[in-house]
C-alpha cells in the first residue's frame, strides 16, 4: 500500500538560545560525595568522588579522596546522585516542517532540513539531560554540518549517530528515498554510507524483496539495518537479519489471528486509523503476542517504543492535552505552527476515532510490559520532531508512560543508558559510570530509581567533561 507521508517522520526550524560553551577545561573536575547509581545493578552507592580529565572519567573514589580532588575544580555534592546521560534513540535532529508545493504538474510534498532547528533540538535535549542521540532518518549532509558545529564548539547538543532518508517505494524531498529494484537499493545504500551514515533506515513501502535486500546491503557495508514496517510483520523481518525495529505500532495483519486479519484487511482505511483499528483485534497476551516476543528474545532487535508519539496523538483533542503546552513551550516554532496549521498524525480523525484510540491504550501498555521483559536490547525513544514531540522533556514524558504501563524503573533507565549505548555499539565509552568513560552525565537532586520524576530536572549536566549548572540549563531549555 503507497503512503504519500511517511507517518513517523516530520518536524521543525529557527532561532536556539545563545549558549555555545567552551571545550573542557584542562584543569580536572572532581564531583565529590555524590552517589552513583548503577544502572546496570539496579541500586544507588555509598558517596564517592568522580575525577574528569580530559572530558574522561579518570577515577573514582571514596568520597573526600585527596587524589581525586588534587589539582581539580572540586563540585561538592552531598546528597546528590550522578547517573549517565540519558540517549534518545529516535531524534530527528534537523527534519523541518512538513511543506507541499507545485511542482509542475505534480503536487511535491517535503520536509527540508533545517540548521537552525537542529540546533534548537540540540540545545533543548542536553537542558533536559540527553547527551546522546541516535538520528533515524534525515538529510546526512544537514547531520553532518550539526557534527562539525558542535566539534567547533558553535553549538551545545548531544553526539549524534545518524541515518540517513529512509528507503521507500516513494521519494521525498528530506524525508525518503525512492527504490524499486534490488540495485537501487544497493546503489542507494552505498551513497548513504559514503556520505556518513552510521545505520541504514528500511521503511514501510518496501517488499519483503526489498527490504531483505537492504539488510544485506547494510551488512555489506558493516552498517545496522533498522525498520519501521506495518504490512511485513516483525516475526517475518527478523529471521532477514534486521538489527531493530522502532515504534510499538506492529500493525501487519499477519501479526493477527486468521479470522481477525481478513476482517482487519477488509475494513481498514486508508491513513493512521491503523493505529487503532489493528489494536481493536489485537490480544497482547494471545498467542499472537507470544510469537512476537519468542521473535524479540530470540533474535534481540534494537527496539524503541516511542509511546510518547502515540499518545500525543491520542490525547490531541482533549483541551487538557499535556503534550500541547510543552511542545509551545520547547518546540520550535516553525514546527509548533506546523503541527497546529496542518501535520499530526491524526488527521481526518473525527471524535469517535480518538474515543476508540484512547480504549486501546491499556493493550499498548501490557504489549510494552512484555516487551520489555524480554532478552530484547531495549531502549528509548521519542520521534522526536513529529507533532507534539518536545525536544528533550519527551524523553521524560516516554520514561513516564513505560513506568505507568508497569515496566520497573531499572529497566526504563538501563534502556536510555547503557543499554542504548551498547546497542549503538559505544558501550565501551558511553553510558555508564565508570573509569575511562567519557564524562556525559547528570547530576540529581534524588534517587532517579525510586521516582523516574528525579531526572527530568537535573542539577547539572556534564557533557563531554563540561559542568553545566541549573542556569545554564535552564538557558538552553529556553525557560524565562
């Protein structure tokens, strides 16, 4: 089935606060008496002092230690707890809004890129604690250009390991890649790695042809392959060697009963209605749900929920929508107008449509219960970027409702740390605690473990070694 707008892509452009910090300093920083929290132990430590040289963690040690403060800018932290930076798996960094446009006789619908959103972005993600994120799709030559300012120092935002536009059945300026044979396919990979990709973007327009073909085509190039399917089901993606998967949207009729996958089949529409009319003949604890996750322990496919995408669109007609406030607030505003004037994942949706999305909610969440239970390399993400997505207080907003759904808290913070971390393939330098690893941190007022609330709003960020207090935070989140 063609789909003219890639739901899962779209998003923003103009000004980001003026906030471009300096290098880290030669001179060590030692964060003294604060508690680590082991993400991968699950529980908070005695106080202990972290020494950063270098944008490195070049030694812990009991707190006081007199090596660890020698020589060092000493930040006193009694009563405070230091975890990793958290990482956004699905952040669209530079994506702007989503544009129609004559082009001779043919109606071109694109959604450019956009420096000056992406800096936005990048500042609001590292004023809400994300020091890294993983770029799903998007002009490589934009993701780039935001690499090499943040390198000189032009601009304060998280690194960034980038795909490039998806691989569709269908161009679109920005956003996707048209390819319709098995060397397109091959040819368009190999420019996206020539041109920087660290991962390979698979995406609902493509055969299972296709999409296998991508794979082995990422693999050639020793690139993951990621994908955002709905008619080829996760169960017959993975056994192709697929490396992840994002969105808990699986919405095949494959992935349904027989007798409930004809009437889906017959009675779908067109659009995002999908989103829960598969849900209606969906039991998460059936055993069609048993074969995804025997599929996700077996295999163990990189995988994002991006709840927080979903529910904003469920909510979006209620007054009291707490999505609609934050993304006025941290959105850009071009994006922000975009979303109000013409873009959201519901469109066409009349009252009753959103009545039924909001009754299938509980299903998402005991869905995302199993999954994350399973031996799967969980993480976190957002789509950041998409109608209501605020840069960074997302992230916070996705750890909520995994918690709401009844995932423990240990599980939601190892998968924006270092569990995402290991699945970018930097678990040896990022998301963790630990001597040697590069100094991207947060500083919290209480235990993130007992309530996940504690990290929306740091006492500081470290990024690549730099001490970024509550006021700096606060300019780069924009807040009066």
């Amino acid at each position: 089935m063609h789909r003219l707008i890639p739901w899962s892509l779209v998003a923003l452009s103009a000004c980001a606060p003026a906030v471009s910090l300096q290098a880290a300093s030669p001179q060590p920083l030692a964060l003294d008496r604060v508690h680590i929290v082991d993400l991968e132990a699950g529980r908070s430590g005695a106080p202990q002092c972290v020494r950063i040289e270098q944008e490195r963690i070049a030694r812990i040690a009991p707190a006081g230690d007199r090596s660890c403060r020698r020589g060092a800018t000493v930040v006193a932290l009694e009563g405070r707890y230091l975890m990793p930076g958290l990482i956004d798996m699905h952040a669209h960094l530079s994506i702007g809004p989503l544009e129609v446009r004559q082009d001779g006789d043919e109606i071109v619908m694109e959604a450019l890129p956009d420096d000056a959103i992406a800096d936005h972005n990048a500042a609001r993600l590292v004023g809400f604690g994300i020091t890294t994120i993983r770029n799903p799709a998007g002009d490589l030559a934009a993701a780039m250009r935001y690499r090499a300012r943040r390198a000189e120092g032009a601009v304060t935002g998280p690194e960034s390991f980038d795909a490039g536009t998806v691989l569709n059945d269908i161009d679109l300026p920005g956003l996707g890649t048209g390819v319709g044979t098995v060397d397109e396919v091959r040819r368009a990979v190999a420019a996206q790695v020539d041109a920087g990709a660290d991962w390979i973007k698979l995406y609902t327009g493509l055969t299972p042809e296709l999409l296998q073909a991508g794979i082995e085509a990422a693999h050639a190039h020793g690139r993951p392959a990621v994908a955002h399917l709905e008619d080829v089901a996760w169960t017959e993606a993975l056994p192709m060697g697929l490396d992840g998967l994002v969105h808990l949207m699986p919405i095949s009729p494959d992935l349904l009963a027989p007798h409930d996958a004809q009437a889906y089949r017959d009675a779908r529409r067109p659009g995002t209605f999908g989103f829960f009319e598969w849900w209606e003949r969906f039991d998460p604890e059936g055993p069609e749900a048993d074969r995804v996750i025997a599929a996700f322990d077996r295999h163990r496919p990189v995988f994002d929920a991006t709840l927080v995408a979903f529910h904003a669109a469920f909510v979006q007609d209620q007054d009291d929508s707490p999505y609609l406030d934050e993304a006025r607030r941290y959105a850009h505003p071009h994006l922000f107008e975009n979303w109000t004037s013409f873009f959201t994942f519901a469109l066409g949706w009349a009252p009753d449509d959103f009545a039924r999305a909001r009754a299938v909610w509980p299903k998402v969440q005991r869905m995302a219960v199993r999954l994350y239970a399973s031996d799967a390399r969980m993480t976190l993400g957002t789509d950041m970027s998409n109608p209501w997505i605020a840069p960074g207080a997302s992230v916070h907003r996705e750890m909520a409702l995994l918690a709401e759904a009844g995932v423990p808290n240990a599980r939601i913070l190892a998968a924006g740390t270092w569990q995402a971390a290991d699945a970018l393939g930097a678990g040896d330098r990022l998301g963790r605690v630990a001597t040697g690893y590069e100094a991207d941190l947060l500083v919290l007022d209480a235990d993130p473990l007992e309530d996940l609330a504690h990290a929306r709003n740091a006492h500081a960020v470290v990024l690549d070694g730099r001490y970024l207090d509550a006021a700096a935070l606060a300019t780069l989140r924009g807040d009066e």
